[in-house]
C-alpha cells in the first residue's frame, strides 16, 4: 500500500489558522476530491472537527487518543499504526495522510508520495507542515492563478522518493 500526503503549503509553510484553513481555494479542494476519492484517508481529530463530517466516498481514519471519542461514518483510531494497518487489510492501494500538522509530522518518515499544492503567497497562521527528511524528487507541477474563487496563485506540484 502507497502511503501518500495531500497538503497545501503558503510561501512561509503555513498550513492552518485558529484551526481552519486560512484561505479559500475552490480549485485546490476539487483536486483534493479527485484525488482522494475512492481511497483511505488518515486525520487528526483537529482537522476532523474542522471538517465536521465524514468526506464521502472514503474511509475515513480519525485519530485521537481519547478513548470515547465519536465519530459517526469515521473509525476511530487510537493510533497511527492502528489506522494504516487497518487500511492495509482493507485492501487499499493508496491511502493518504489529510492532516493536520500533528498527523503529517508522525506519518512522514511512511510517506512516500506529495500531493502539494504551493500557496504563492505569505499567510498568517499557527500551524506549519513539517520537516520533509530526505529523497524527495518533483515529477510534476502545473500553475493555477488567483480569481474570484481562489484567494491566491498555486502550484500544484507532485513529490515522489523510493
Ligand atoms: N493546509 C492543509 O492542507 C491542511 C490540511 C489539514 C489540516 N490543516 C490545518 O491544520 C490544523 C490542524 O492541525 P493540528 O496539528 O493542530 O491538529 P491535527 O493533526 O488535525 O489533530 C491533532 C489531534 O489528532 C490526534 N492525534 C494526532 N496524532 C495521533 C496519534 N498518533 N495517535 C492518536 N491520536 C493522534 C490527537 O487528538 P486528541 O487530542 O483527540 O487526542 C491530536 O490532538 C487546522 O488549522 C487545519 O485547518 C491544513
């Protein structure tokens, strides 16, 4: 099973704001539908509140290590290793980590594969993607500009190492 991370990064490795995303990207959240559909994802129970519901047409792994947690249409996860290793014998091909910073810090030494979209611009926020160690190599990337329904430019780029 591909393990893969899905993020998008301001200039200044912003990620999150007062616990939501601290910017509006239409085009950015149609890829990460696209892209994630079908498969696995792996989030935090930060990220999870912030989303409020299930993202359909996945399988969604919440962690937390809150024992009496709820999630309705997620499984619950008290760890890391328990979520992938769930997806794993569920059959998955690809399963990605969604995030936040805490979730993207422990999964990335397993991550194989980037799914990053650059924000171009500065941003004000509380929260920063994390080291990304070492091996990583850029196979693609494609220029989107701001308009009415997305705050800034973006870079959608794809990272892969062995
Ligand atoms: N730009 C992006 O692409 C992107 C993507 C995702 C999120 N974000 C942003 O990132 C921010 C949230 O990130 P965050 O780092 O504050 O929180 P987070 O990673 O979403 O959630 C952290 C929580 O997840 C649980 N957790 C994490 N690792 C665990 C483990 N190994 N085992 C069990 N539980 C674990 C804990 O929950 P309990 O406290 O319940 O134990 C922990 O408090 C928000 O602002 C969000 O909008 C941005």
């Amino acid at each position: 099973m591909l393990i893969s991370a899905i993020v998008a990064i301001s200039k200044n490795n912003v990620i999150g704001r007062d616990g939501h995303l601290p910017w509006h990207l239409s085009a950015d959240l149609k890829r990460f539908k696209a892209i994630t559909t079908g498969h696995s994802i792996i989030l935090g129970r930060k990220n999870y509140d912030d989303i409020g519901r299930p993202l359909p047409n996945r399988t969604n792994y919440v962690l937390t290590r809150n024992a009496n947690f709820e999630a309705p249409g997620c499984t619950v996860c008290n760890s890391l290793a328990q979520a992938v290793e769930s997806a794993q014998s569920a059959g998955e091909s690809e399963c990605f980590i969604i995030g936040g910073a805490a979730v993207y810090r422990e999964a990335m030494p397993l991550v194989k594969k980037m799914y990053v979209t650059r924000v171009e611009s500065d941003v004000d926020g509380d929260v920063f993607f994390p080291e990304w160690g070492e091996g990583w190599r850029k196979v693609s990337e494609e220029s989107f500009p701001a308009d009415e329904k997305n705050d800034f430019p973006t870079v959608f780029e794809v990272w892969e190492r062995d």
